[in-house]
C-alpha cells in the first residue's frame, strides 16, 4: 500500500459513520475514529492504551459468550454479532459489531479491526412498529368483542368499541367528548366511580371490578359490571383500559331468584305460624259461638240495651275471629295453590271491603270511593277481597294522622276491554326511589318507622299473581302513590 493509499484509508475511517477500533495482539486500542467518541463518549486519548473489556464493562453477556469471540479471533475467523456495550456515562446501548483479525506473516494475530454501529435508533423504530401493529391488532380484536372496551389516558376517552358506543347509546366516538364520564351513571354514583378510577391509576395487582348503574343516553337505567386494568404504555403513555358488561337481566334473574329463595323459606314458616295460630283461634272461636248462643238466655232479665251492647260486643269478635282466620288463610297463600274459585260480583266486594276500611281511613284522610258496575269476575272472593283491604290500608297508613281534612285516598273500579281494574290513589308522601324495586318484597315497608309486618304488599302481590292478574305501582311522586290492580275478565262473565 503506497503512501497515498494509507492516507485515503486513514481518511476513510475517519468518515466512517460506524464507530472503528484498531486493537493490538495485546487487547490494547492503538486507535479510535470520531464516530468511536461520539458513541462511547471516550475521547481518542482516554481510548487509546485501554482493552475494549475495560471500555464497554464486560460484564453485560455470560463469561461463555467472551470465549466464543476470543476463540474466533484467534483462529483468525471474523465474528459478527450483537452484544451490549456501556457508554463512559454509565448507559447501556445495543451494538451490532464486527472484529476482523489481521495475522501477520508467523500465522498469529497481529491486530484486529472493530467495527461497531449502534442500534438504539433501529430498536425503538422496531418497537414502533411492533407497537404500532400490536396497536392495530388491538383495535380489530376490540372492534368485534361483544363486551364494551374504554380506554382513558389522563381521565380522557382515547378509544372506544362499537359495543360500547351501543351500550350507553351515543352514535359515534366524538359524542363521548365533553362533559366527565361520569355523566353516565346515577348521581349517587358518581363521586365513588370518580374514585375507583383513581384507585386503579395506582393500584399494583391484577384487574379489579366493580357494579355499577348506569344511565345511557336514552335515560336507560342499566347495571354494568366494569373491570378496570392500568396499562403502562399504550400509545407512549399511561393508560386504564375498561371492559364493561350490561349485568341488567343477570341482575334482574338473581334478584328473582333470591326473591322466590325468600319467598319460599316465608311459605314454609308461614304454613306453620298458620297452624300454630289456628289451634287457638278454634277454642276462641268456639266459645264466642257458645256465648252467642246462651247469652239469651243468661241475660233474659236484662235490659234491652244491655243485651244489644253485649250481642254487638259478641259480633265484633265473631268478626274478629273471622278476620283472623282470612289472615291466617291468606299467609298459606305463599305455600299453597289457590281455592276453589266463583264468579264474583266484584262491584259489591270493592264496596263492601272500602266500607270495612273507612275506619282505618278517616283518621288520616278523606275517603272516595268511584265504584263502576263491572262484569262479575271468576276468582277466589276472599282472597280478592283481601288485596283490595291490605291496598286501601296501605294507602292510608302512609299518610300521618291528624289531618284528614288535607289528605285524600281514593278507590277507582272500572273495566277495560280486557281487565278489571281497580286503582288505589293516595296523597301520601310517596315511595323512596330505592325501595321502588323492593315493594313488594317481604317485610319491606314505606315507611321509616313501621310497627306492622311489612307482609301486606308483598301478600297483596303474590294473591294477585295466583288471581291470574298483576299489582303494580303506576305512579309515584312526593305528592302520592297510585297502586293499580288488574284482573282479567272471566270468559264466562255472561
């Protein structure tokens, strides 16, 4: 090599992107090009005197990974590969190296020529890319779950599936901008849902989750089981990913079924509270029938009116005893099918029954009672009867004695073209918003304080439900409830 070439050479390597070594048989470096600086952060004399090992802290690969180098060199094979180096500041960068071995004319290794090009750029446009198809994949798995996916970054919908946009009933992702998430679910909710997320921003395990109700865009009330998870790094930041699913009908059917769970461990307890007052009330009931029939006789010397005072104490508590015994009928009602059943002159018994509860209603409010001629209806008359008794006493015991003058109920019996139906108006203060759902759950009550059983309503239903007809709740505010039972009309009515 004349002179001139040398120089070029030389020249060459000092315009080489990739940093160049020039390393002696003694693994020391006799030479370094700027790249070589620029990389490690070593200037050319820090470099020059050093072994390789000392500059890039040998250390980063298993001791077996050095050998297999050094052997190549010194067999005067080149080796290409990857490895970790370490900069004079600590860092560590991925490299991408070549050593070629120069052997003198003895055969043995005179010196060896690094070449080494760093890969930290190509690494993170590799990520990129990974990050970017994994990004893409993502969204294509996303788009077609069935289940609702939200992805927040900083509080702040970053994607959202169609299923979700379906679930709370917003026409595309633009619509989920503006006011907080939070919009979505009941008031009462809110301020705790704003608190969970926080939660999960820092929380260290795996998935947690939560019920929730929520109110879509149609004013839709819906329970949503969401399951929140952090993501570290999605999209160059912190994420929460949300996966949600509509519970409302799994929620309904459990209900049902912790309520018939209910229900049936009542009729078991009230078929035997039923006997257990039935033997009693046979031993009252027979000496109020015996006295009714020998009280002639005992008071034959007594006057008129002391005989009429007695003769209507003796029927108040045959009436007693009869009411008693229709309570006691009505509990087996929860574990027993229903009697025997006749056509009804429905129109006498809404009569009937609203003057038997005038006393309980006049009390607490004035009593109207809006009763049309119906078609008689086939069905059991004492169990309809009793509905109708427990509604109207309902309705008056949820309106505070000692104003009767401001308060109204009202019983309203007209027919459709298909049901009976009776309407139970009071200006009571209304049922809570949370026991709507629970009405006529046992034991359940309107009011904070209650000294009755609380089984009226839920036995008023259950009656109902055996009549073939419904009991439901059709309006209520803070100005009154209205209860509205339905029975259909009987086929044979004519």
């Amino acid at each position: 090599m004349t002179t001139y070439d040398a120089h070029r050479f030389v020249v060459a390597l000092e315009h080489a992107g990739d940093a160049v070594e020039i390393v002696r048989s003694d693994a020391r470096i006799e030479w370094v090009n700027p790249a070589f600086e620029v990389m490690t952060g070593y200037t050319r004399d820090e470099a020059i005197g050093q072994s390789p090992a000392a500059l890039f802290k040998r250390g980063q690969h298993p001791q077996s990974f050095y050998d297999a180098i050094d052997t190549d060199i010194l067999a005067g094979r080149t080796w290409r590969g990857e490895l970790i180096g370490v900069r004079k500041d600590g860092t560590r960068f991925p490299v991408e190296a070549t050593f070629t071995p120069i052997m003198g004319a003895d055969g043995k290794l005179d010196f060896v020529i690094g070449i080494r090009r760093d890969l930290t750029e190509r690494y993170a446009a590799q990520r990129a890319e990974q990050q970017r198809r994994d990004a893409a994949v993502f969204r294509t798995l996303v788009d077609v779950l069935p289940d609702a996916v939200l992805v927040l970054q900083r509080g702040v919908p970053v994607l959202a599936n169609p299923a979700l946009l379906a679930l709370i009933g917003l026409p595309h992702f633009d619509a989920l901008s503006g006011p907080g998430l939070d919009r979505f679910l009941q008031p009462s909710q809110r301020e705790p849902f704003v608190r969970w997320l926080d939660e999960l921003v820092g929380a260290d395990g795996g998935p947690k989750s939560r019920q929730w109700q929520v109110m879509d865009a149609r004013s839709q009330a819906l329970v949503v089981e969401v399951t929140g998870l952090p993501w570290p790094d999605y999209a160059g930041g912190p994420a929460l990913l949300l996966v949600a699913r509509d519970v409302t009908e799994r929620t309904r059917l459990h209900a049902q079924v912790v309520r018939a769970d209910r229900l049936a461990a009542l009729g078991v307890l009230a078929a035997g509270v039923s006997h257990e007052i039935n033997n009693p009330l046979s031993y009252i009931r027979a000496a109020v029938d015996h006295l009714r029939e020998v009280t002639p006789t005992l008071l034959k010397g007594a006057s008129g009116e002391d005989r009429a005072e007695v003769d209507e104490c003796l029927t108040d508590a045959a009436d007693g005893v009869a009411r008693i015994s229709d309570i006691v009928t009505d509990f087996r009602t929860f574990s027993k099918a229903s009697r025997e059943r006749a056509l009804v002159d429905v129109s006498r018994l809404a009569e009937t029954t609203a003057r038997v509860a005038q006393g309980e209603v006049k009390r607490r409010a004035q009593f109207t009672v809006d009763v049309e001629p119906l078609s008689p209806v086939r069905t059991d008359e004492s169990q309809l009867g009793q509905v109708l008794l427990n509604l109207i006493i309902h309705a008056a015991r949820s309106i505070e004695a000692g104003a009767p003058q401001d308060n109204r109920v009202t019983l309203r019996a007209f027919e459709d073209a298909s049901d009976i139906v009776f309407r139970l108006q009071d200006t009571g203060p209304g049922i809570p918003p949370g026991l709507l759902d629970h009405i006529f759950e046992p034991f359940a009550s309107t009011r904070a304080e209650d000294a009755h059983s609380g089984l009226g309503l839920s036995v008023s239903h259950t009656l109902a439900q055996s009549l073939g007809g419904s009991l439901r709740v059709v309006e209520t505010s803070p100005r009154g409830t209205t209860f509205e039972l339905r029975l259909p009309r009987s086929a044979d009515a004519a």
